[in-house]
C-alpha cells in the first residue's frame, strides 16, 4: 500500500481501527507513519493523545517533535 505524504488520512485510519478494537494494528500503523509527519502534524498528533489517556505516548512523541524540528522550536 503506498504511504500517503501527510498523515492525517493515515490518523483517520487509526481512529477507525480503534473504534474497530483493533488497537494494536492502529498503534503500529501510527508508529511507522510518524517518521513521515512534519511539525505541525506531530504537534497536533501529540495533542490528541492526552484525550486517549497515552500521556506517555504524548510526551515521547514531543520529543520526537523537537529531535526531527529543533531550529523550528522554541526552547
């Protein structure tokens, strides 16, 4: 399957899956599309996670963020 040049279809695919039970093949799917995502995808991904109780995720994700954008990023 080719993988799209934005995430957020990819993120739609994810909710569906979840909503499907199918938690661990959305996480995996997420995981290996997040390299992909730019800056303001990674921040808004990061953002939704607190509201899934994956604050953990959330933080790692950040960081992700700022070790991909660091001259894009304030301090």
């Amino acid at each position: 399957m080719p993988v799209p040049k934005k995430t957020q279809p990819i993120q739609t695919g994810r909710q569906i899956l979840n909503k499907l039970g199918r938690t661990a093949e959305a996480d995996a799917i997420m995981n290996a599309a997040l390299p992909l995502a730019d800056l303001q995808e990674l921040h808004a991904y990061a953002r939704s996670l607190p509201q899934q109780k994956k604050a953990r995720e959330e933080l790692e994700v950040f960081k992700m963020n700022f070790q991909k954008n660091p001259n894009d990023l304030q301090h």
